[in-house]
C-alpha cells in the first residue's frame, strides 16, 4: 500500500472495461498489475495477444498489443523491473516481450 491510503485508492478500477475491448470475441484467461505500478497491468487473451495498458493519468488506454503467437496465450508474466513480459503460448512457445516498443525480444519454442 502507498502512503496512507486505502486499497481502493490503490488499485482503482474505474475504466478497466475499456482496456478490454479489444479481446471481445477471446477469452482472457490472465490479468495482472505490473510490479510496484498501480496503473500499469497487461493482460492475455486466447485470441494471441497480449495487451499492454495505462489505466491513469487520463482515460485509460491500451499501450501496446503484443502480437506474434500463433495460438492462444494461456499465461504470462512481468520481470521485477517491468522492462520484459514473458509469454506461455498454446502454440508451444515462450516469448519475452519489451513491452516499452511491444517487440519480441526472443521465441524459444517447445523441444517436445
């Protein structure tokens, strides 16, 4: 928690509906903060892709959508320093992701 404030001052949800409107034939099985940022979150969905969003200051807004697997995103997760996503794919691949300019930094796939 920040200061003195409450949990709902903290992780204000007002606007998260619009972040999502991008995935809305796709489910998203995955949304998470980024690491000691209460206005940075990405989240996955089935289509993919992964987005990248701001939800403060202003209206919230989607960064970046990372794009380039060639099945369902199923999972994925920030560094501590939030400079690099990691992706699990259902097309059998990992990715890590520079979510500042959304390229994809490198794909290892499965060996199985």
């Amino acid at each position: 928690m920040a200061g003195d404030t409450t949990l709902s001052e903290n992780y204000a949800f007002a606007g998260v509906y619009h972040v999502f409107d991008q995935h809305t034939d796709s489910a998203v099985p995955k949304v998470q903060f980024a690491h000691d940022d209460r206005h940075l979150l990405a989240c996955c969905s089935l289509d993919g892709t992964i987005s990248v969003c701001r939800l403060a200051p202003g209206p919230p807004a989607v960064l970046r959508v990372l794009r380039g697997h060639g099945g369902g995103v199923a999972d994925f997760a920030w560094s501590l320093s939030n400079d690099v996503l990691v992706s699990a794919s259902l097309d059998g691949t990992l990715r890590l992701w520079a979510p500042a300019d959304g390229r994809c930094i490198r794909r290892v796939p499965d060996p199985d």
